[in-house]
C-alpha cells in the first residue's frame, strides 16, 4: 500500500495535489477526471488522457499447443516484431513526458523472439518498468541471467497445472518438471547477481505466477500456490478460462458468478457486510452460506460488486501494439477471434487506432476518436451484454442494442473482473 499524502483547499475552493502526484498520474492544467463518491468519501479515478503503460506483443507465435489459446479460433497471419518496428516503438516512448510501464506480451511466446534480451535492455534505458510473461519452456539459464543482468522488473510465468499430467493436459508440449526446473534455475540466477542478499522480496527480477482456472485444473490451485511459493514467487493471480472452442465453454467457473448477487452492488438488493474472520471448520459452512446469498456482500466495507464495468486497461492508462506495429485500445482488440459464452459464438473483430509506423504514439493516443473511445469506455455506456447476452447484437462487438459505435465493451469479460491478466 502507498503512503498517504496530503492535499490542500486553496482560498478558491480548489483542492491543490502534491506535486509529483500530480506529474505520476498526469493532472496537468485543463485535465479531465472522473470523480466517484461512496459513503465515506470521493475516488479519483485515472484521466483518460494519461498513457502510462505499454503492452508490446514481440510475436503472436508460440512454441506450444495450449487447448485454451486464442490460436484454436482465429486465421491470423504469425510474425515477431521487427527491429525498425521496435526502434520506432522506442524512440516514440522518449518523447512521453514520464516513462510508461511496458508490459512485454501479447498474443504469442515472448522469449522465442531472438531479440528479446535487448528489447528488455532498450526499454530499461529509457527508466520505465518492464514486466514479461512467458509459459517458462524457454526460460533456460542462461536466458535467465541475461535477462536479469538486462535490468528486467517482474517476470509473470503462466502455471496451470501442479503434477505433469494436469500440467500437460492444458499445455500440449509442455512439460511441468522442466519449467519447474527453469524456474528454480531463474531464482539461483537472482540469488548469485544479488549476493548476499537472498530476501525473495529484494531481488529483481520479481516473480508472478499466473494460473488459468478452470474446471479440470481448479482442484490444483492450492499446489500451484504451493509450488509458485516454493519457487520464489511474491505474486499469485488467478484468472478465468475464455472460452476459444465450444468444447471450452464447459470448462468455465462463472456461470452463476456473472448474474450472483454477491458479485453485484445495487440499492435495490439487500446487503450483507462481513467482519474478518477466521477460515475454518468452525466458520466453513457460514462464510460459504454468506458467499452463495441472495445479497451484495462487503467485507468489514469493501463491496465485491465495486469493479464491474471497469475496463482494467483504461484503468492503467493502456495502449496494446502488435507485433506488426498496428496498435489498439487493449490486449482482447489485437486479433480478430471467436469466444464462447451463454450457447453463443462471438465473433470479435480486432480494433486498429492507427500504426507505429505512420504516426507517433502521442499522435495516435491524441486521435479525437481514440481519445472519445477512451472517455465511452471509463463511463461504460453499453447494453449489459454480459447480464443478457439474448440477441443477435451479442454475436459481434460492433454493436448493441443501444446503439454504441465498434467497439462495444458490454460483453467484455475483462470489464467484469472474470478474466484478468497482469
């Protein structure tokens, strides 16, 4: 949690930031931002007008043949970013007033791009925080003192199974004990550049499990946590299966959760708010009872209905590139493809806000319509398609029934907390 800092009332009324709070999160003259009251006080939320972090796809190719990736349902051609491409990247990023975030990811394999050591080193150079996600097959440990010695902040491994057959039965290709033994090779690596120092917490690069819950693997979850803390890992997030294949659409765990009212935070419905409690045969059968009312529910005051309809990538003030330099709002937005969801096939076309190698970044993230997509999407003015999903609008997302311009974000899953990514 970040120190708490002051802000003063000016004889005018006006509330003064510190600062260099006011430079983090881009309040410059003239900014607009949304305010949100709740019982005890007011929530500023990001402006729009702020890009402070950078998704980078290096390829959209992948050494293994995942029963839950975006590639079982899309027709998209494959390549890797290429060096004219990522230099352009760079140079764009010098001209922003802070340096972003860079998340380095995508739709693909991140290490199987040859130059992924010196794009984490160019990114480094420029001060921002550089994060990674990789299935860790290629994280050999020579690659992994390279990337150390690169100046790498957070590595994010994909962990979806705690024996080799559930491992292997989500990850065609992949092997559990040798990613397990990569991954204790990385944290050796670590331990030697930062000798004597041997605090998990202190050592860079951190390291992120994230780990795909679905119906065949959830039973594994308490051992993945297990191993990941075994492995060093500081960070855990759990995320939800998207379904690409109807025969994927079985697999989710959030059939109930979507409509649940717990998950909901509505004046109409009744409200339930729970103290901290101990967890265990005692207190099982009532905390579960509280999970499965028909009532929002708080714990000691924090509402689990707070974040829905709040897209996470306006939140952090993101822009995605793919690898081929053409750039959109998000992650979900790069790649044409198909999901699965209430017995529907959805077919998401890829939403382009302009290329890397025609305008800058700044150019791109300023387009007036960029900028009125950005506004739309933090006040998620769409139907509820995720509530509904019951007509021929749900089977695109370049309408709905209330009229919003492509894209529309109402069946967006992202938007709802059930898929999530870091």
């Amino acid at each position: 949690m970040t120190k708490p800092f002051d802000a003063d009332v000016d004889e005018s009324g006006r509330l003064r930031l510190p600062a260099a709070i006011a430079e983090k999160y881009g309040l410059k003259p003239g900014t607009s931002v949304r305010i949100e009251e709740n019982a005890n006080g007011l929530h500023l939320r990001r402006p729009v007008t702020q890009l402070a972090r950078v998704y980078i796809e290096p390829t959209n190719r992948c050494n293994l043949d995942c029963i839950t990736c975006i590639r079982n349902s899309w027709d998209e051609p494959l390549g890797e970013m290429s060096s004219t491409v990522f230099s352009r990247i760079v140079e764009d990023l010098k001209l922003l007033p802070v340096p972003p975030s860079v998340f380095l990811g995508g739709l693909g394999e991140p290490l199987s791009h040859p130059r992924i050591v010196d794009m984490v080193k160019e990114l480094k150079s420029l001060g921002c925080f550089v994060e990674l996600i990789t299935n860790g097959t290629l994280l050999h440990k020579d690659l992994s003192r390279q990337l150390i010695e690169a100046g790498l902040d957070m590595l994010w491994v994909s962990l979806d199974g705690a024996t080799p057959e559930s491992y292997k039965d989500v990850r065609l290709g992949a092997a559990l004990p040798q990613v397990l033994a990569n991954l204790r090779d990385f944290r050796y690596a670590r331990w030697a550049t930062h000798y004597p120092t041997g605090i998990d917490l202190l050592l860079q690069p951190q390291l992120g499990i994230v780990f795909v819950a679905m119906k065949r693997n959830i039973a594994d979850l308490p051992a993945v946590f297990s191993l990941a803390s075994r492995c060093g890992s500081l960070h855990f997030l759990v995320t939800n299966i998207l379904p690409y294949t109807p025969e994927m659409k079985e697999e989710i765990l959030y059939s109930r959760a979507i409509t649940d009212s717990i998950y909901t935070s509505a004046p109409m419905l009744r409200s339930l708010d729970f103290p901290k409690m101990d967890i265990g045969a005692t207190t099982r059968e009532a905390v579960f009872a509280a999970l499965r009312g028909d009532h929002s529910l708080k714990i000691s005051g924090a509402s689990f209905g707070e974040r829905n309809n709040r897209c996470p990538f306006i939140e952090k003030g993101s822009l995605a590139i793919r690898w081929d330099g053409d750039v959109s709002p998000c992650l979900a937005l790069l790649h044409d493809h198909k999901v699965y969801f209430h017995d529907y096939e959805r077919s998401l076309k890829r939403h382009t806000v302009g290329n890397v190698q025609v305008q800058t970044l700044e150019e791109i993230w300023n387009k007036p319509d960029y900028l009125t997509l950005r506004n739309r999407v933090q006040e998620f003015n769409f139907s509820p398609c995720v509530l509904c999903g019951g007509c021929e609008f749900f089977e695109s997302n370049q309408e709905d029934c209330i009229g919003s311009p492509a894209p529309t974000c109402g069946g967006c899953l992202w938007a709802q907390g059930i898929i999530r990514c870091p």
